[in-house]
C-alpha cells in the first residue's frame, strides 16, 4: 500500500488535471491498448502494475476486453515480451481463460528469469491455476524507470483457434524510480539533492552554484505514436529546506531550452518534513508545445528532455500549498517582498478549500515561524472572510531559511508550511558596494588611483 507520503503531490496533479477513469497512458500504474481488430473483433488490452515494487511480491494484470460487449475476451494466448532500456527481459507466451491474466512477480538477485505455472501442449503457454498460479522470479524490476510490453494476441474465443499476424501492441509502464545525486554549494559544502521521477530514469544532474540552477536529462522518444498516450509526464527535484542558497517563493522551468507555464513548476514544502520539492509537470499539450518550439529551431528532434530549474528573479505570488489530507488550500504572500531584520513583514494568506478552491469563512489558525528547528514566534487567529494577515519583525539575528506555518486549520488538526529565507540587512551586493566605497575613500585619502589598488588587491 503507498503511503501518503509517497501519494503526495502525484494525487494532487491526478485529481486536478484528469479524472481517473482516464488515468491511462504511458509512464502511469495502467496502460490501456484500445481497438485491437482481431479477426474482425475490436478489443481493448490493459496492462496495470503498482508504482512501486516494495514488497516481497506484486502483481501485473494483463486484460482482454470485447469493445463492443465490455466483457473480458474468452481464451485469449498472449504473446508477451518485456523491455526495459531496448533489452529484453524476456518473451513468453501466456493463456487467460477467462481474459484476465494475473502474473505473481518475486524480484531477487538471480539473473536467471523463471518461470512457475502450467504450460499447454499447444504454444507451450503459461497459465495458472488456484493451487499453482503464474509466478516471474529472477532479476525484473528490480530498478525504477520505463518499462515496455510488447504484446501479440496468438488465440482468442477457442484455445485452439491459432492467430498469425494479428499485429504487435506496446503498453509502457513505469516504476517510479528515486535517484540521489550529491553537488556542491558556492562554499564546497555537500548538498544532498535526490530526484523522483514517475517516468523514465534520470541522468546527467548538475547544480550550478553560481546561476543557482539545477540541470537533469531523462531518455524521451517525441514520436506521436509514443506521445499520443502519454497523459504527463511527472518529475521532482529534491533538496533539503535549510539549503537557502537555492531556496526561493518560485523557480522558473525550461524543458529543451523552452520556457514552461508557471502551472508547470511547483513547489512542494508540505509532503517530506526536512526536503523542498520542486515538481515538473508536462503535460500531453504541454509536451507537444515544446515539441513544437523544437521544430522550429530547424534541428533533429533530441532523445531526450533536458530539465532546467532556476531560482525565478521575481517571486509569483500568492504561493499555495495543500494539508496532507488536501482538504485545505493555503494561499500565501508578503510585504515587502524582501523579507529583511528590523523591518515590518506583512504575511498575508487566504484558506481555501482543497476541492473548490473557495475561501473559507471563520477559519481558525495558529501562525507560526521556524528557524534552525525552533520556533521563534506562534500566535492563533480566525480568518473570518476566509483571508487574513499578521505582522511579525525579525531581529537582526534572526537570518537565514524559514518556515512559516499554519497549524490546526480549522481546528482540524491539519497544517501546510512555506519555506522562504529571511535576508541579512546588508546583502552580498550591498556588502561589495559598501568594500568598494570604503576602499575608495582609503584610496583617496592616500590620493592612490583606485584602478591600481583593485589590481593589487
């Protein structure tokens, strides 16, 4: 069973952008091949398998259904390889009696792949029974990432009743696939990024300390047979809270050196307690956008999608984030918008509803602040429209990556936060301002050209 955690804001995009009668595509639990013709007979085949391989076991179910009656096919032989990275895992053929065929999978350390089950005498087929069902053991899914069936129906109605050339079908699935790749910061400290992708495997990470930016690449085939069954494409970017020199209110996403829509890049600060994460979310218009942007530029479509993050120059505001249950929505700003010691902050938010989005009236709160683990301020109130503000001033001391909650929305006992970084009340470039006017009046003091100094120095 996934845990909430693991659910997070994958649910959330689910929900949002498509019901789940239509979760089916490539790179999602379920892929559904629709309008098979099989002598003259429309069907629809479905692969579905979990996300995760956590257990000591799972299950794929492959499935038959008649188009027309919405009823499993009757002795349907597959003919079923599996492919992950173009290598072929294996191919067998498998009998279903009543349409539905269930595969028991025991990922171990064998190379081996082995097969458990019965076989027929006709094609040599595996099919299960109740004391002996089918059952893959040896070294599959093993790892995250794209895995494709390759499929052909060789029977269907009679056991007997041999198909040639019915045609071959694909369903990609994926297992999601947490990878972690350490960098370092401008000051050569160790930076633990990791990313989780719902997709294909990623490679190729950088983080470059000097533009604040991350760079990833993940294999993509922008074929339209490929990409006509992709309902999104689903990839986060993890970093702890308390890294402020990457940490910001918003970021900006580029796919292939194309801008993506701010609805694209999200930032999640409620679904792990010690990480930021930043979510990719490509839709299928999304990736025929780019697509289109590619083709433009006169060059051969690339093999891939090269994820781009950066801290975004001007924060876009209001943030939002959900309650764990997402049955609350907050909306955050502030003013002024850099948040500096000695200087009056103004956070102002609104509590929605996580369904409808619409403010909640008389909602009660507790609004807290959080430096380095401990709470600097907490204080309770009720949003009586539904939105509210509070005022808090940071002391000098009081620097550095920040968490602003809100706790028991509603006396619910729900909370979301925000993370965000509270300036020092002199910043990099005003500091450099400051040496330089000091060194200037050094030097004029000395009446010593500036130029010579600085190359001196």
């Amino acid at each position: 069973m996934m845990s909430i955690k693991k659910l997070g804001i994958f649910m959330i995009v689910g929900c949002l952008f498509f019901p789940a009668s239509s979760v089916y595509g490539h790179g999602l639990g379920i892929d559904t091949i629709s309008s098979v013709n099989i002598q003259g007979e429309k069907i629809s085949i479905s692969v579905e398998m979990p996300m995760y391989f956590e257990n000591d076991h799972e299950q794929i179910t492959i499935t038959a259904t008649n188009d027309e009656t919405k009823e499993t096919a009757k002795n349907v032989t597959f003919l079923i390889g599996l492919f992950q990275n173009n290598e072929m895992i294996f191919r067998n053929y498998f009998f279903a009696e009543d349409g539905i065929l269930p595969i028991k999978v025991i990922p171990t350390e064998d190379e081996k792949i082995t097969i458990h089950g019965e076989q027929d005498s006709l094609l040599g087929a595996w099919h299960g029974t109740e004391t002996n069902p089918i059952e893959i053991t040896g070294s599959v899914f093993n790892s995250g990432g794209l895995y494709n069936f390759e499929i052909e129906v060789r029977t269907i109605d009679e056991p007997t009743n041999i198909i040639e050339d019915s045609g071959v079908y694909y369903a990609d699935l994926s297992i999601v696939s947490t990878q972690s790749f350490p960098q370092e910061d401008l000051e050569n400290n160790n930076v633990d990024f990791r990313v989780k992708s719902y997709f294909d495997k990623m490679s190729n990470f950088s983080y470059d300390p000097e533009a604040k930016q991350v760079t990833i690449e993940m294999p993509f085939d922008w074929s339209e047979n490929k990409m006509s069954h992709i309902p999104v494409v689903h990839v986060e970017v993890h970093f702890p809270k308390d890294f402020a020199e990457f940490l910001s209110p918003s970021y900006s996403g580029y796919a292939n050196g194309v801008e993506l829509f701010k609805a694209s890049v999200t930032v999640d600060d409620y679904t792990e307690d010690d990480e930021r994460i930043v979510h990719f979310v490509l839709l299928q218009d999304h990736l025929r956008f780019i697509k289109n942007q590619m083709k433009q530029s006169e060059k051969p479509l690339s093999e891939n999608i090269i994820f781009t993050l950066s801290k975004s120059e001007k924060t876009a505001f209001p943030l939002t984030a959900y309650t764990k249950s997402e049955d609350f929505q907050v909306n955050l700003s502030w003013d002024p918008l850099d948040i500096e010691p000695g200087i009056d902050t103004n956070f102002v938010f609104t509590i929605r509803d996580g369904k409808t989005g619409e403010p909640l009236r008389n909602s009660d709160y507790t609004f807290v602040i959080i430096q380095n683990g401990q709470e600097i301020h907490r204080t309770s109130g009720t949003a009586q429209v539904g939105g509210e503000f509070e005022k808090y001033t940071f002391a000098e001391e009081q620097t550095g990556p920040t968490i602003i909650k809100f706790e028991n929305i509603r006396n619910s006992g729900q909370e979301t936060e925000f993370g965000l970084v509270v300036a020092p009340e002199f910043g990099t470039i005003v500091m450099f301002v400051l040496v330089i006017s000091i060194i200037g009046i050094i030097l004029v003091s000395k009446k010593i050209p500036l130029a010579t100094k600085l190359q001196q120095v």
